[in-house]
C-alpha cells in the first residue's frame, strides 16, 4: 500500500510545519535558479517548454529524499 504525500512528509520530517517549511524554502531555491538560467525574453522568440510548478518540483525532491537538511 502506497502512502500518500503527507504520511511521507510526516515520516521525513518532525512535524507537518517544518515539512512546509523545508519544501517552500527548496521551491524559492529553484525558482531562483530557473530564473538565472532564463534567458532574456526579447532576446528568444521561440515559446518556453513547459515546466512543472516550481512547489510540486519541490514537494517531489522532499518526498524523495533528494533534499538535505539538518535539524536546529
């Protein structure tokens, strides 16, 4: 039986307020970074690629365990 995402962010996290923590501080990382990596739009004329959302991208890499971090 599959677990759904908050049983999965309970068993990585303490509690469901440091998980939202730690995901929306992973998703202004990768904003910030998909927004140096964006060229500038005058320049480029052809259409974007469609990305997923930078949160689900986020609550993905938290679930996975692609994330560090450490307890304070």
């Amino acid at each position: 039986m599959e677990l759904d995402a908050g049983e999965k962010l309970d068993k990585t996290c303490s509690s469901r307020y440091e998980a939202v923590l730690l995901v929306a501080k992973h998703a202004r990382r990768l904003n910030v970074e998909r927004l140096r990596e964006k060229p500038d739009e005058e320049e480029s004329a052809e259409p974007e690629e469609k990305q997923p959302k930078v949160i689900a991208e986020a609550m993905d890499n938290v679930l996975e365990g692609r994330v560090e971090f450490e307890r304070q």
